[in-house]
C-alpha cells in the first residue's frame, strides 16, 4: 500500500450470533425468520416486571469462542446495561459487558500472499442482539413510519473486539475471512452472513506515513457481506483520503454503508455521540469462572482451519493453496475428510500417505475445487447439503481408476449425480455407460470406420496428425463414447499401419 | 461543582424527557440540593472498599438452553399504542 | 359479623369449621370496602364480581370435604406494581394508566394457587417513587386513622387498606421503607424481606437491586402465612436465593429470653419526634420484662445511608423506567412528528414530577465524567454500611429502632420539598441497601396516631424478627385495634 499516501489503519468489531437453541435471557426460539413477533415472550419484549435468566449455552460458547481466538478467560465477568433508546431496543438498555468482558487479549495470525500477519484480539464479549426495524416507504431516510419485529431481539450474540491492527482492505477481508472460520469451526455461531448471524463494523483511520498518532476515525456500520466489507472500505478510505489532501479534518462519527447508494452515509456526529451509561445490571449475579470450566471447554475446541491447513498438506501433500480453499470452510473440510476416509486413505495427523495416496486425494482435492464447488456455488448451496456425498464422489473416483467408466463418461455421471443424488454404479448401469474394454469389439469398430473414410487413411498416410483425431472421434460417437480411449488408440494405429 | 441549567438540559435529552423552562429552572434548584447533600459521600474514604452492586453474593445462575413456548402475536402486540399486521409501528426516524 | 376486622387465622377457622362461607365473607369485606373507599382512597382497580366467583368455588371445595389452605378464602390486596395477567396494572402512573399484562407476577401465582382472593389493586406512589402515596395519578390514598394524614409510602394503598378493614393481608414493596414506613403509619404489620426471598419476577421495577415484595397484615401470625405462601426460589428470578423456605409460624409462641437486640444509637439522634421516642423506650421496657437484654451499639455509617440511597435507587431507576417509550404498551403521546419527539413528549407527558426528578437525578449520576464520583462512590459505601451490620450481628440476634421518625405527617405538606420527603425514610433505607430483612410493628399511640417499631435481622432470618414480634404483640395487643376513619381532607 506505500502507493498510497497514507497509512490506512483500521479495526473490526464483529458480532456473531451464538447458536444456541434458545435466547440469550429467555425461552424463546433463535431461529431465523418467522413471522413478525411470534418468537417473543414478556421478557424479550421487556414487559415491565420481567427478569432475565442467563442460558448456560451462552457462557460456554463465548469461553469457546474466546479461547479459539486464543484470549485469556476471565476468572470473574458481569453484565452491564448499554442505556440508549432506539425502537428495536425493548429495554431501552443492551444487556451486554462492559468493564470485565468474557475474553481478552487475544490475537489470529492471517495470511497474505503467504506472509504471516498477527492481528490482536482486544477483547470478546457476551450481550443480546436488538429486534429489527422495517421502513415503510423503503430507506431510513425517507419512511413515513417503522415498524418494529422483536423476533431477534435476545438472540445471544459475541461481539469480537479487534485491535487497530489492519493496514489494508485485504486484510480486513482475510481477517473475517479467518474469524468465520474459526466460529464455524467451533460451531458457536452458523455464521450466515445473509441471514445477519454475522455481521462486520469497522473503524477506520489514515494518518500519513510515519506518524506514530492516530488519525480521527470513523466507525462504519452495516456491512453484511464480504462484498460489502470491501466495497464500503474502498470508499471510506477514498473518502477520508480526499478530504485530507483537500486539507480538511476527519470528523469523528458513525457512517452507515448504504449498499444501494454505494457510499457511506453520516448517523451522527460527535457531538450527538452516545453516552451510555454503563452499570452493573443488577438483575444478573456475576459469572465466576473457574480453572475446570476453562478446562472443560478447552477439551471442547476442534482442530482449527490453521492446523487443518497443515494437516492436509503434510498427510496428503496437496498443494498449499487446495489445502487453504478446503479449510476455508468447515463444511468443506470435513468433506474433504470424509472423502478420504471413504477412499480409504485416512491418516491421523502427524502420519503422510504414500504416492497412490496422495494422487487420490489430489483427484478428491481437484474435483471439490473444481467441478463440485462450482455446482454448488451455481445452486446457491454449501458443503454440509451437496447432493453428491463425499461416499458417491469417491465411488465415482474408483469406478475412474478402475477402468470402468472414462473420465469423459465420469463427466454425465458426476452431472446426473449432482442432479438426481444417485450413486455413480446405479447411473454407469442404467445408462449402460460401462466402458468398453473388449479389443475384438473395439477392433470390429475401429476397422469399420477405417473403412469407410479412405481419403482420411490417404491424409494419415500424408503425414496429417489431424487425421488420428478424426477416427478417434468417429469410435467415440460410433461406441456412446464407451470405449477405452487406450484401447481405441492402440488399436487404431495398429490399424492403421496395416493399410 | 454546582450543576447548570444546561447540563440538566443535557441531561434531561439524555433522559429522553421533554423540560418547560420552568420545570429546568425548578430541577436545576432541586437536583442541586440533593447533588450537595450526597456529596456528603466525598468525606469517607473509600479507597480499598469494594463496590457493592449486589445485595448478596449469588454467582453463575443460570438456566438449560432449552426452548419454552412463546407468546400469540395478538398476545404480543395487545398493549401496543399503535400496530400493524402484528408489527409495532411508529413515527419516522429521522 | 364484622367479618373484615379479622385475621386470615381467624377466618380460616370460622371457613373450615363452616360458620362461615368463603362467599360470606368476600361480601362482607367487599361491603367494607366500598363503605369506606371514598375516605380512604385506597383503591386503584377492583374485581369484586370475580372475587365473589372465586370465592363460591372455594366454598364448594369446602362442602366436598377437600383440606384448604391457611390463605384460602382470605380477601387480598396487591399493590399495583405488581403484574396480573389480563388486570389492569398501572404502577399508579399516567404512563402505564391503560397496560393490561399477559402475565403475572410469581407472588401473585403463588397466592393465586393458594387460593387467596384477590379483591383489587391498590394504590401507590407513581413507579413506587415516594413516601406518602400522594405522588398517584389518582388521587392520593389517606390515613384511615386520620384521614387528613397521609397513609406513608410507597404502599400507602397497601397498608391503608388493610388498616380501614379493606382487605384482611396485603402486599407491598419496600425499596427504602416502602414497606416498613406505611406500615408504621397505619398501625399494621410489614415486613421487608431479605433480598431474594421473595421473588420479585413480574415486580416493576423501581430499583432492582433494593426492590423486595412483602406482607402487610393485622398481626404478625397473618404476616407468617403470606410468607409461607410468597417465599422461596424463583427460577425466573436470577437474584432469587436458592434456599430452602423455613416455615415460618413455626417462629410463634417462642420466647424471647435471652435474646441480645442491639439499640443503634444513631436511629435515636436529633429528627426523631419527642412522642416516638418515648414508645420506644416504653416498647424496650417491655422486650426487658419478656428477658431480652437490650445495649446501645452503633451503626457508624448511618448518616451516609440517605445520600448513598438517593444516588442507587435514582440511577437504576433511570435505567428501569427507559423502557416506557410509547412504542410496545402504555400511554403514547397524541402530538409525535417524529421518533425522537414521540419518545420525549411520551415519557414528558406520562411521567409525574417525582419520577421525572428521579430519573433525572439518575441519569446525571451514571452519565460519563460523573459516574465515579456519584455512583461507584455510592456502591462503594455502600459496601461501608452493609460491614456495619455484619459487624453487629456478630454481637446481636437483632437489632431495633424505630421505623420513622415521626408519625404521619398532613397530606400535602413535604410535597414541595423533596429533600425533607426522603428524610421520613431515614430509619429504613439502611436496610435496603444491606439486603437484610426488617419487619415494622405498631408500638402504640401517640394522639392517637400509631408509632412503628422496627427489627432488623440477619440475612434470611425473618423467622427471628416473627418470633420477636410475636412476642412484643403478644405481650401488648397493640395489634388489636381497628383504624377509626376520622378527620378529613381538603387536598
Ligand atoms: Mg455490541
Ligand atoms: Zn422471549
């Protein structure tokens, strides 16, 4: 970035919706959708009177959470009120942390261009999401009336706390790129981004190149998509970046990316700035956390992507760049996984494969990125729900290395997989897609075509290489593209000498 | 340290409240006299005192993450001031 | 019969041994009621046609032969903070003036399933904000010993109605004396419970970490009952204490002798009338002859429970009473151009005087710059004057004082000077902000207004403050006597 000039530093603050079965203080569901104010009780509707009572769920997803972002556990932490009024707020207050959050001081090492780069984790706290406001008359800004749905309000929510260590858009993109892995993998949070169980705020700053101070930031809201992140960071920057050549001052505010509009919007200035009003809340005791219950979740975590990451590539030895798309996602990982169990070349960590071994999982490793991850993507759908399971993929893939079907024919079965969910065998059978490996019956062919076509024979004879790829053509079409390419070459030139 | 009209009007946007200069003229006189009165607080020393913001020392209560039957929308929006298609409505934001 | 001068003990025998019915006796303390509710004023709501309904299938239960319970039959009382599915609950407050909850709070299911009848709701201070219930949207409630005096507050409807015969229990709740003060000056029975004894799910709150729900009664075996029936854990109340419920009569007709009752000093200095004084030191003699040993201790930190109070209950409240918006339930404002306004001009036109300065003494104490030297200073002492207690309860089985410092005072007198207002709960708030229990009992008369007594227990020890009341009622029979209604009131 020394292109430009200045120096871009940035933090996240995310939230991630836990997932949990029930809301954070109540009974109620935390499932996505439904209709309007059906999953709220009198105490996620704040009711005067009401009380709430902390889901156990909650505490031990965030410790998850906290110690997979490798933070420190806090031996004591409490709620706080967050007082601010706002119509998808029933309280009027956020339970949420204040002074003594759940984790702190942690850190995730990203990756850019294949260079390291640690980015702290100030701190991980609990609190509860708000309700949702829907504008009549489309945008905020030019509704007549709101109308408020509660349906979220009390989902459990971990707000993920950077420190101002991100100097480029990449990597703030490969920072929540790293986190939505490792709450995936953790499976604290489902992580859909277009359902708003993520959902990314930035703080953004430039100061010129060697000045150690701070520039004034920003904070900006509402960026609900990867797409998102980038495209409002661009034009904050941008922003920002102008307004300094021009001499101006960055004034400290709240900006909300409108994704219509394409730019940031000002919500308000410092002046308006919230005083919150932070204080113990005096309905929930405190949480004190003992050295066995850090032990316990501890024993809970999985391997995380990184670890995945170097697994596949020392057992396997595919290429680090496959082995960092499959880990990625967790689904896709533990498909991957399971494709090798299925192939039979599952190894525990710290053990590699031999050569055959590692050319399966190269085919596993090329089909996922390529064709699967394609279909998929197209069909709006992810690993966990493929209609091709890891189990099909590699009975397609022996059924290629055994001989049975070529690589053309495993083309239209890995289509009729993808569409129908049947087992690659079932499909070859119906469709009589066998290959065909009888010399006589490839030979009858070969020199059946030979036969018909002798200005072809004239041009072979003439030295054109064209003419081989010709005949080759004419015993696929004439075979339904079943017969054994090997064969069919081998037997075509020795035909083909004899003339 | 005496407290002025306009902080009680800060105050009082804060709060979300409304104030006729009379009543900030009358809350100005009055917060100020119970302000003075609890500054009373500022003679004690309280230097290696805990705050106390419990009244006793419960600890990790907490309930299974177990699903409970929620409210009819009808039920939920029965005392709303005003309403729409079981939504809770009101005036333009900004 | 009088049915409505007795106690729920009382009525319970004449209900089991069929002299009288459940029926009978709903008529006969909801004839009292409206005999004399244009006097007192202790009403918010009544139900007196489902009353009677509920009272006929407790007498049917009677004639099939099936047990009752010790509330069963018994005519209530529930101050109006308290939520009751499908009855109106206003908190006395423009605000909520038209809120109908969908639940209801835990005390009134469990009285509910113990069978006590509920004639209505009773009136209070707005949002349980004040000392003499005149801070009402209604009108204010009166003394029932002389109606030109105010019946205390918050609960005053709580205590006046179970002082006019109104109601045979009631209950209330005490977030600096609310419960004690009232009670004191209406001649009757309240207790303060220990913090997270009763559960104060489907409470409103005022001040969540002071706020506790208690009885009032006519005499200290009625406070008894309502306790077995109100007290224990609450799984929807996170500050509820996980313990076991003793049974609470099981503390009466137990002597006393021997027991050592600290006399805090500082609950008998300058501001304490001439006439208290003199019934509690009578009330002293008599602890003596029933062979308790009285001394003098003090409570060093006494002087800085008001200022300490007027800080916490303030600065929770403010955040307590955000909620009402305009938005879900309650009063709105007719002239909103916007969002900001509706909520500004919602909780400016909703909210009365004394809420209004709460919150905004609140607000001011929790807001940035502020928040140490007012509210973290406050909890820190607080922790000072929760030590003073500790301190002597290592010495005594319970400490005694006088609940107010005077006896009521005129309606409308301390209206305009709120700083005087707090002073009338100089004795109690100490208690509240130590989380222990306190009981007020009426000591006797002066002019014929009743003084109240206070004892104040160890954590969860409300069983010794029965067993001592007991005692000193026994020995009296202060309990005994029935407001008289007289005098009137201009305001
Ligand atoms: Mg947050
Ligand atoms: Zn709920």
């Amino acid at each position: 970035m020394r292109d430009f000039d200045f120096e871009i530093v940035m933090g996240l603050e995310v939230h991630a919706e836990l997932h949990t079965k029930s809301k954070i203080f109540c009974g109620c569901t935390t499932e996505f959708g439904g209709e309007q104010n059906t999953h709220v009780c009198p105490v996620c509707l704040g009711l005067p009177g009401v009380l709430p009572v902390l889901n156990e769920k909650v505490a031990d997803y965030a410790m998850k959470a906290g110690l997979a972002l490798n933070c420190k556990i806090a031996s004591f932490s409490k709620f706080d009120r967050k007082n601010y009024f706002y119509p998808d707020l029933p309280k009027a207050y956020q339970i949420s942390q204040f002074d003594l959050p759940i984790a702190s001081g942690g850190y995730i090492d990203i990756e850019i261009e294949g260079k390291k780069k640690r980015i702290g984790i100030t701190r991980v706290h609990m609190e509860e999401d708000a309700g949702k406001l829907v504008h009549g008359g489309g945008s905020l800004a030019y509704a007549g009336y709101s109308l408020a749905d509660y349906n979220r309000t009390g989902v459990p929510l971990i707000e993920i706390v950077s420190e101002p260590d991100i100097r480029s858009i990449e990597e703030a993109i490969a920072y929540l790129d790293l986190l939505k892995a490792i709450l995936e993998y953790t499976e604290v949070s489902d992580c859909k981004m277009e359902q708003g169980s993520l959902r990314c705020d930035a703080n953004v700053s430039l100061r010129p190149w060697g000045q150690k101070e701070l520039g004034t930031k920003t904070e900006l809201k509402n960026m609900n998509s990867f797409k998102a992140l980038q495209k409002a960071l661009e034009y904050e920057i941008e922003r920002q970046a102008e307004v300094l050549r021009e001499g101006g001052k960055i004034i400290q505010e709240t900006r909300m990316w409108d994704e219509n509009k394409g730019e940031t919007i000002s919500l308000r200035s410092k002046e308006e700035a919230h005083d919150y009003r932070y204080f113990p809340d005096p309905d929930l005791p405190p949480i004190i956390i003992s050295e066995e219950w850090v032990e316990r979740i501890r024993q809970t975590l999985p391997e995380l992507p990184q670890a995945r990451q170097i697994r596949l590539v020392e057992s396997y030895g595919l290429p680090s760049y496959d082995a960092s798309v499959i880990t990625g996602s967790k689904a896709m990982a533990d498909y991957f996984d399971q494709a090798c169990s299925a192939y039979g070349i599952a190894l525990p960590a710290g053990q590699s494969t031999d050569d055959k071994g590692k050319e399966r999982a190269k085919q596993i490793s090329n089909y996922m990125m390529g064709e699967l991850s394609r279909r998929l993507n197209a069909s709006d759908q992810g690993y966990q729900d493929s209609p091709i399971t890891p189990e099909n993929l590699v009975e397609l893939l022996t059924l290629i290395e055994g001989g049975t079907i070529s690589g053309k024919i495993a083309k239209t079965v890995f289509d009729e997989m993808f569409e129908s969910g049947k087992k690659p065998k079932q499909i070859v059978e119906e469709k009589g897609l066998v290959q065909i490996s009888d010399e006589g019956a490839i030979a009858a062919v070969v020199s059946e075509v030979v036969a018909k076509n002798p200005q072809v024979v004239a041009d072979f004879k003439a030295g054109k290489d064209k003419a081989v790829g010709f005949f080759v053509g004419q015993v696929m079409k004439a075979t339904r593209g079943k017969a054994n390419p090997g064969l069919v070459n081998k037997l075509l030139m020795e035909e083909l000498k004899k003339q | 340290m005496a407290l002025t009209k306009e902080e009680v009007q800060h105050v009082a946007k804060l709060a979300r409240l409304e104030l006729s200069e009379d009543e900030v003229d009358k809350y100005t006189v009055q917060l100020n006299a119970i302000l003075e009165y609890a500054r009373k607080l500022e003679a004690l020393d309280t230097t290696n005192v805990p705050p106390t913001a419990h009244a006793f020392p419960l600890q990790n209560v907490m309930r299974e993450d177990k699903v409970t039957a929620s409210m009819a929308q009808e039920k939920v929006v029965s005392n709303a001031p005003d309403e729409e298609d079981g939504f809770f409505k009101v005036p333009r934001i900004v | 019969m009088k049915l409505y001068s007795k106690r729920a003990h009382e009525l319970h025998e004449l209900l089991v041994s069929k002299q009288v019915s459940a029926v009978e006796l709903v008529n006969d303390v909801a004839a009292r009621l409206e005999d004399v509710e244009p006097k007192v004023l202790a009403f918010v709501s009544q139900r007196i046609e489902d009353a009677k309904a509920e009272a006929a299938r407790v007498d049917d239960k009677i004639a099939s032969g099936e047990t009752i319970g010790p509330l069963e039959g018994i005519p209530m009382a529930i101050k109006d903070n308290m939520c009751t599915e499908g009855i109106p609950t206003t908190c006395s407050s423009k605000m909520l003036h038209n809120f109908v909850p969908p639940y209801s709070a835990t005390v009134v299911r469990k009285l509910n399933e113990a069978g006590a009848i509920m004639l209505g709701k009773v009136n209070m201070d707005e949002f349980a904000m004040g000392s003499s219930c005149e801070n009402s949207w209604q009108e204010g409630t009166r003394n029932p010993w002389r109606l030109e005096r105010v019946p205390g507050g918050s609960s005053g409807g709580s205590a006046a109605s179970v002082a006019a015969g109104q109601a045979i229990f009631s209950l209330g709740s005490d977030t600096g004396g609310s419960i004690r003060q009232p009670a004191a000056f209406c001649g009757v029975v309240g207790l303060k419970p220990t913090y997270g004894s009763v559960s104060r799910y489907g409470l409103i709150a005022f001040a969540s970490s002071l706020d506790q729900i208690g009885p009032f009664s006519r005499d200290v075996r009625d406070c008894a009952q309502v306790m077995n029936v109100i007290a224990g854990h609450d799984p929807l109340d996170s500050t509820s204490a996980p313990i076991d419920r003793p049974d609470y009569t099981s503390f009466l007709n137990k002597s006393i002798k021997g027991w050592r009752i600290g006399v805090p000093k500082e609950y008998f200095g300058e501001g304490i009338d001439a006439e208290v004084e003199e019934v509690l030191r009578k009330a002293m003699k008599t602890l003596e002859s029933l062979g308790a040993e009285l001394v003098e201790c003090s409570l060093p930190h006494t002087e800085y429970a008001l200022p300490c109070y007027y800080i916490i209950a303030p600065a929770e409240a403010s955040s307590n009473l955000a909620r009402y918006d305009g938005v879900r339930y309650g009063f709105r404002t007719e002239d909103a151009e916007d969002l900001i306004s509706m909520f500004s001009k919602t909780r400016s036109e909703g909210f009365g005087e004394e809420v209004k300065r709460r919150i905004m003494l609140g607000t001011y104490a929790l807001s940035s710059g502020y928040y140490d030297a007012y509210y973290l200073k406050a909890l820190k002492v607080r922790t000072l004057i929760k030590q003073d207690f500790d301190r002597a309860f290592e010495k005594f089985d319970v400490l005694l004082s006088p609940t107010t410092p005077t006896v009521a005072f005129t309606c409308g007198d301390r209206l305009e000077n709120p700083l005087q207002m707090y002073q009338s709960d100089i004795c109690t708030l100490s208690v509240n902000l130590a989380g222990i229990p306190a009981i007020s009992i009426n000591a006797g008369f002066a002019d014929g207004l009743p003084i109240g007594l206070q004892f104040m227990g160890k954590p969860f020890e409300e069983g010794r403050l029965l067993q001592i009341s007991h005692a000193f009622e026994e020995a009296t029979g202060c309990h005994s006597q029935m407001a008289p209604l007289k005098g009137g009131c201009e305001g």
